[in-house]
C-alpha cells in the first residue's frame, strides 16, 4: 500500500513542480508589469470560488476540456500527434444539433442518438487522418489541422446558411434545441449538467481502456513499430482505431456541450478548445486521472483568469502564458528523462562489452 | 448582379490576391528552410503574433516604419531560436514544442501589448506603410494595377521567393541545409554541422516570420490585436507542404489562399448569395491532397521532425 502510494507522489510530484514553476514565472511577469502577484492570483482564486456559479463554472468548462484531453491522449500514447481536437469537438456538435433538430423522434431516444452520432462524427473526422496516415503516410500533424479548419468553415456554412434559425434575426446560428432534450441542471443559479456524470463514466471507462487488450495494443505501437511488429500487431490498423477512439471522445465533448450549455449551433463553437487539450494531456502525463486534474485546475485558471482582469488589470493573457510555459517544462522534463533513460542503457552495454 | 464580373472586379480581385499572398508567402518562405533542414515549425502563429506586436510598438514609438520592421524580425528570430532550441538542443517533440510556442506567443504579445498601452478608447494607431506605384509599370492598364501598385514589402516577399529558390537549389548552404534535413549523420559526417545549420535554418525561418508579422499591423494594417494573424501561419505550413518545399511553388500556394480570401471578401461585401465557407475551405482540402501526393512519393526530407544525436544509432 505505502508503495502504491509512493508511485502517486512520485507521479503527481513533478506536475506540481511545473505548475508552481509556471505560476512563480507568471508572478514575475505580474511584479515586472508593476502589480501585485498576490493580488492577482487572490483575484483569481476569488473569480473561480467565491460563490456556488462560480464553483459550478469551473465544472463545467472542465467537462469538455477533461474528454478532450482524454481523447487527444489516446492518439499520444500511439506518437501520433493528433492537434485537431478542436474539429473533431465541432462535427461532435453539428451532427448532434442535426439530430435534435432534424430526426423527430422522442426525447429519450434523440438523445441517445445524437451522442452516438457525435461519437461517430468525431470519430470519423479523426478516423480520416488515421487512415490517410495508414494508407498515404500522410503527416497527421498537417492532416487534423487542415481537417480542423474544415470543420470549422463547414460550422460556419451551415449557420450562416441551411441551418439558420429563421427565426433568429439572421445572426449566425442554428435553432435552439427542445427543452425536454436538454441535460438537467444540477445546481439553481449554476449551469452545471447532469453531462459531468457522461464525464465520469467515461473517465472510468478510459481507466480500464488502459488495462483492456486495445488499449495495452495502442500503447504498445506507440513504442515504435518493430516492437509492435514482434507482438504481432497490425500497425495500420491501430493507428486508423486509435485516431477513431482519439476523435470520437472530443466528439462526445461537443454532445456535451451542446445538450448542456450552447443548446445550438453558433460560430467557432470549439474556441482554443483543441490547444487547451493538448496542454491538459501533457500535463496530466497522458494518465486518466491526472487528465482529470489537470482538466479541472486549467479550468479554474480559466474561470478565474477572467476575474482577475477585471479586478486588478492584469491581462487574461497571463493564463495563456502560464499554459505555454507549463507546456515548455513538460517537454524540456520529458526529454530529459528519456536521455537519461538512454544513457543509461549505453553505459550498461559498454559495462557488458568491456 | 449581372454586371459585378466586369474588368473593374477582376483587377481588384487579383490586386487584392497579390497582397493578401504576401504575409502567408513570407512566412511559407522562411518556413520551408526550417523544414528542409529537418525541423518542423509549428509555433509560426505564435512568432507571427509576436513579431506583429513588436513591429508595432517599435514603430508607434520610434515614429519610423523601418525601425517597426527591424523590431518584428528581430522578435521574430528570438522566437524562433527558442523553439530552435527546444527541438534541437533539448530534443524535445517539435509539435508539442511548435504547440506551446504558439500559446506563449500569442500570450506574451497581448500581455505586453496591454501593459504598455492599457486599455484604451481607440486602440492605438500607426501611419502604414503607402504603396509604391513602380514607375511606368504601374501604369499599364489592368497589370499595373494588379502588379505594379503595392507596398515595398509585398515585391519584395516575390523577390524573395526567388531569391530562396536560388539560395536552397544554388548554394552550398542551401545543399548542406537539405543534407541536415535528408540525412543528418551522412551530413555529419561530411563535417557539416548539424546543429548549427538547423539552428542557422530555424532563425531564418523566424526572420521571415516576424518579417511577415511586423507587415501584418504596420503595412497591412495599421494597428494590433492579438488575434490579427488569424491563422496565417498555420496556413503557411500548409502552404508549405503544399509547395513540396519549392520557394516558387509557394508562390503558387500562397496566392491560392490569397484568391481564396480575396473572393471571400468581395462576395460578403456585396453579398453574393455563394456559400463562400467553400470557398475558404478549398485550399484546406487542395493541401491535403497534395500531402497525400507527396507523402505516397516520400518527398518529405527523410529526417523530418526528427532530432539528431552523434551518439544514437
């Protein structure tokens, strides 16, 4: 037991190194602009939980975040670096705004469908960069971001055309969904969803993802591909699953954010979404639960962030900075210890040959 | 409705063409020496953003457009010789590294920006760089119009693009930069080091980077906001790829996206009912077919996104 509890120390320590590294960094910046970093970061504890909207708040901008990140972690884990989080979340919302708009069917079973088909879309929209890596070697780097600015135009098209409420003054966006079909809120005077419970199961279902045959395959094509290749496994086809599972989870995000808080389509739904995933994985060390932490702690940063602005002066911009430079210490970290884990293994084998 | 294709609306199109090409053509430029040498920089949004803000401020207070555009490549450079030295020295995964230099650069560019000019009424103002109607040239009919009438900036970014054609397929650095790229222990081992021409590769690519930020808000614009680059220097990796790391086919590439916006512009403004998101979204699609082109004939540099060490086999 003290053994399992010293592996958690010794894997949240080092994140916690880095967040304090990156907010000691931040209160430099703050001094360096002429204001108070104590201030500012009481301002922003303030913003994110001095009342129950708030503390509901930082729920639920973490829920998307959390699928996200957890989506964007299975394709890590396989080295494929999947960055068009972002798309995947905004087909994930217009196939599930389609659904409730267009399939008139009853609650329960709209419901139902329209997170299967965000799943699906989300998958899909992943799933092509897999294959087009698996077939053509196309660089999935380029391929996910080329495919998030499609989908992102395609948003815009639809609620600037087929989809737009005709009874919305021509703004830019879609009708707004049934009532019935919206998640119950949990708290009055609060936005969070019963959505954040989709979150929890799904996050328990990645845990056990990590322990099933598929995930163990994943992980273990992400150590390259001969020793894939020895245990048998068909790499191509892993990489084409993994981008599918990678895609459908942001997929789910944007079911989520569309049946608990957007409830229709507008423009650029998914915002800076796909980065903000790509830091929580990381940070979260492509680990369920520490994706889940991190989801929650870049989502009080966020709730707060704004706060503090209006507060002190400071601008929100801190809050992208504290996201780079934590980005920058993880994988100044990471390279560090993956040569020192080579070393190592030479100094072993000239040991062996001498 | 009938008559807006006439000669007027066409030369206009093609005029604005060429100057909305410029920023993406720079920065693709700059981009393809950072590629060919092996590296893979995604952070150019960022750099971009940054080299923006300081071409700005350098401007606005030196009063001199010049100094503006020393600033933004300077700042420009900066950036990308952190992002040099993240994947170069430290090794770390260029996409993630390109991922948090994008974040740090838009941050740092709307921190500073606010912390010396706070927020104000009318966001603060700089006199842009004029056109230069190029002697006799300009005045052809229609082509002088659409060629002949920019600012010094957007010929040169052309000149540029064949300037670069020559230096990568012409010189001995562009061939030591494509051997690093292609092949870096064979490089090494010819006595070309590694590391200083990607590092040499990588700050060329973030001069022409700032160079192209520092045109957005003083000679595009006249202006900053944090969110001006819009995505241009994402669309310049596209660009990029697109162009098969050929300076002249970049030209072609970028121009593309520069008709695509330029229509896209025009027909919201005197609203065509053309869903112009299609329109938008074709070079995006155009790129990826062109990646699996290239990719099925493994033009990409061999050693792409891969750090080197003499000690691994």
């Amino acid at each position: 037991m003290s053994k399992k509890i010293n592996k958690i120390i010794q894997a949240i320590f080092p994140a916690l190194l880095m967040v304090s590294g990156a907010l000691l960094t931040g209160a430099i910046l703050i001094i360096i602009s002429g204001n108070d970093p104590i201030a500012a970061y009481a301002a922003l504890l303030e913003g994110a939980f001095s009342n129950s909207y708030r503390i509901s708040e930082t729920f639920v901008k973490a829920i998307p975040l959390m699928l996200m990140a957890l989506g964007v972690s299975i394709a890590f884990k396989n080295q494929i670096w999947n960055i068009g989080a972002g798309g995947q979340f905004t087909i994930g919302t217009i196939l599930s705004v389609i659904v409730c708009l267009y399939f008139k069917l009853p609650p329960i079973p709209t419901i139902i469908l329209s997170f299967i088909f965000a799943f699906i879309g989300g998958a899909l929209w992943g799933g092509l960069a897999g294959w087009l890596k698996a077939r053509f070697n196309a660089n999935e780097v380029i391929t996910t971001l080329m495919l998030d600015y499609i989908a992102t135009y395609l948003l815009a098209y639809l609620v600037y055309g087929p989809m737009m409420d005709p009874n919305g003054f021509g703004y830019p966006q879609s009708a707004v969904i049934e009532k019935v079909l919206r998640l119950p809120k949990l708290i009055v005077g609060g936005r969070l969803h019963t959505g954040i419970f989709v979150a929890i199961a799904i996050l328990f279902l990645m845990l056990l993802f990590w322990r099933s045959t598929l995930g163990f395959k994943i992980e273990l094509a992400g150590q390259g591909n001969d020793v894939s290749r020895y245990a048998g496994i068909d790499n191509k086809k892993i990489i084409v699953i993994t981008m599918l599972l990678s895609g459908g989870l942001s997929g789910i995000a944007g079911w989520n954010e569309i049946h608990g808080i957007h409830l229709r389509l507008m423009t650029d739904l998914a915002g800076s979404y796909g980065s903000i995933a790509i830091v929580i994985a990381l940070l979260g060390n492509l680990n369920p639960l520490g994706i889940a932490i991190s989801a929650y702690f870049f989502s009080v940063l966020i709730v707060g962030g704004n706060t503090m602005q209006n507060l002190t002066g400071i601008p929100y911009s801190l809050v992208d900075i504290i996201q780079g430079l934590i980005v920058v210490f993880v994988i100044t970290r990471t390279a560090f210890r993956t040569e020192s884990i080579q070393t190592f293994f030479r100094k072993r084998r000239y040991q062996h040959n001498g | 409705m009938d008559n807006i294709f006439t000669a007027t609306f066409f030369v206009s199109i093609f005029a604005s063409t060429i100057r909305l090409a410029t920023p993406i053509l720079l920065t693709a430029l700059g981009e393809i020496y950072t590629q060919r040498s092996g590296i893979l920089n995604l952070g150019l949004e960022g750099t971009m953003t940054m080299s923006a803000m300081a071409g700005f401020v350098c401007a606005y207070f030196s009063k001199n457009l010049f100094i503006g555009f020393l600033g933004g490549i300077i700042v420009g450079m900066i950036c990308s010789a952190f992002m040099a030295f993240l994947s170069i020295t430290v090794r770390a995964n260029q996409v993630i590294a390109g991922t948090a230099l994008t974040i740090l650069g838009i941050g740092f560019s709307s921190f500073i920006y606010r912390i010396i000019f706070g927020i104000q009424k009318l966001p603060p103002q700089v006199e842009s760089l004029t056109k230069f109607d190029i002697p006799l040239l300009s005045s052809i009919p229609y082509i002088g119009t659409i060629f002949f009438q920019h600012n010094l900036i957007v010929y040169l970014a052309y000149i540029l693009a064949v300037f670069s054609w020559i230096v990568l397929e012409k010189t001995t650095f562009g061939l030591n930069v494509k051997a690093v790229g292609e092949h870096p222990r064979a490089a090494d081992s010819k006595g070309i080091n590694v590391s200083k021409v990607r590092y040499t590769a990588v700050i060329i690519g973030g001069a022409f980077a700032g160079l192209s930020g520092a045109f957005m808000s003083i000679a595009y614009m006249n202006s900053f906001s944090d969110t001006m680059i819009a995505g241009r220097g994402f669309i310049a990796v596209a660009v990029v790829v697109f162009a098969r790391w050929n300076p002249l086919r970049a030209m072609v590439g970028s121009l593309l996206f520069g008709i695509a916006s330029a229509l896209q512009i025009r027909f919201q403004a005197i609203g065509v009912p053309i869903p112009n998101q299609f329109l938008l979204m074709l070079p995006y699609l155009v790129t990826i077919i062109a990646l699996i082109t290239v990719s099925k004939k493994a033009e990409f540099p061999s050693a792409y996104t891969k750090p080197y060490s003499r000690m691994e086999r």
